[in-house]
C-alpha cells in the first residue's frame, strides 16, 4: 500500500465525486466509490432517496474493493438527503466504519442537516471523527470551499503522523 489514507464515498447527482477527487488529490489517498445494484435515476430516483434516508434504511451496496482496515484513516462521504446521511453511506458505515482506525467525513448538502449526518456516522462506525467538512450548494465550486478543503485535508494529515 503506498497511501495511508482510503476515501470512501457515494454520489448520486456528481457533487460529492467532485470533492471526494479534490480530497484523493490533496492527501494522495485512495478511492473507492459506494455503489448500489439499483442505482438512483430521476424523480423515482430522488423520491427513494428521500424515504430510504428519513426512514434510516441501510440499502445493499456492493463489497468494498479496499479494505479500510489496511489504512490509517478512513475518509468517508456522501450527500445529506433530507437532514440525513445518504442511506448507502450509513450501509458503507455499517459494514467496514469500525474496522478503520480513524474516520474523518465529509458531505454535500443543500442548506442543513451535515451536523445531525456527521453524527450519525459516527455512531455507526463506532468512531469519533478527526475532521469534518461539509459542502453546501452555494460553494461547490471549487474556489467557493478550498480553504474549508485545505483545513479539513490539513487536519486529516495530521492524523497519519
């Protein structure tokens, strides 16, 4: 392994792919995209989306191809629907969020609801955070939020001396 740092994370529209790559870019960690067997396409796509995340469901995600154990942090993100994490990132969370060392997480998000996610990943990775960042719509471009980037890549390095 020639990185200490895994960047694990889902994306439905592209917003968290794009800061899930900035990140990968900034710390050299890997990545590994959250996928599901039935993706989330259109209005349906986006009404599942909502009820799997108020509901706190925890949807089939297809088997990690990283092992976050073998990795000093993981660094772990999605969108928040609906004042919640993205249901694939809490079955992500669930399923190898404690076999990392260390976590740090990061989300989109239209106005609210990162805090109250951020949470919740750390319940379910059994694992308080090392850093958090949260993108909101107004500052996805990368200008917009590249000082709260290189804070929370920053912090993250911190953690692998």
């Amino acid at each position: 392994m020639t990185t200490r740092a895994l960047v694990a994370y889902y994306s439905m529209s592209g917003n968290t792919r794009a800061i899930a790559n900035e990140i990968r870019n900034a710390t050299g960690a890997d990545l590994e995209e959250i996928v599901e067997p039935r993706r989330r396409h259109g209005v349906v796509g986006v009404i599942r989306a909502m009820f799997d995340s108020v509901t706190r469901r925890e949807p089939p995600i297809f088997p990690s191809t990283h092992d976050p154990a073998q990795y000093d942090v993981l660094l772990l993100g999605g969108p928040v629907w609906a004042g919640h994490m993205a249901a694939p990132v809490r079955s992500y969370a669930k399923r190898y969020g404690s076999a990392a060392p260390k976590v740090a997480f990061f989300c989109t998000e239209g106005r609210n609801g990162a805090e109250a996610a951020f949470a919740e990943l750390e319940h379910l990775c059994a694992r308080n955070a090392e850093a958090t960042l949260a993108v909101d719509a107004e500052h996805l471009a990368p200008e917009a939020h590249s000082s709260e980037l290189g804070r929370f890549t920053t912090s993250v390095s911190a953690t692998l001396h």
